[in-house]
C-alpha cells in the first residue's frame, strides 16, 4: 500500500484522484479519471497519469476498488452497490 507524498508529481495525481472518486458515487470510467487529471493539470504527463490510475486499486486497496471492467470506485460508496 502506498503513501501520499504531494512533493512528488505521483502523490499529486493520486492524491488528485482520491478526492475526484471521493466525489462521485456511481464511480469514474478509467478514461474520464484520465482526462480529469489531465484538465486539473495539463502538465501532468499521459503516460504517468495512466500508470498511476493502472495501480490505484493496487496502491490503494483500502480506498479504491473496481466492481466492474474500468469503472472505478471510492469505497466509501461500496455498500452502496
């Protein structure tokens, strides 16, 4: 399980991508998670952005999980399902 560590341009796009699926109850579609942090901050790359939203539920088991093929999803909102 990984740490937030917003010095790193890694823990600045998790980070940003916790509080977006904290924020949406039905879940995100991995490739509207990746255009949303790529519209938070343009000069994040593509290639980063998309390794770190590949391994959000494996970084972060304890907050994110994925109840179907590219959606994910907060757990906060897992017993809403």
């Amino acid at each position: 399980m990984s740490t937030l560590n917003p010095a790193t341009i890694t823990g600045r796009i998790n980070s940003k991508a916790l509080a977006l699926l904290d924020d949406a109850p039905e879940g995100i579609r991995w490739v509207d998670l990746s255009r949303l942090l790529k519209e938070h901050d343009p000069t994040f790359h593509p290639k980063t952005i998309n390794g770190c939203v590949w391994r959000l539920v494996e970084n972060f088991p304890d907050r994110v999980y994925k109840p179907e093929k590219g959606l994910f999803r907060s757990r906060k909102y897992e017993s809403q399902a």
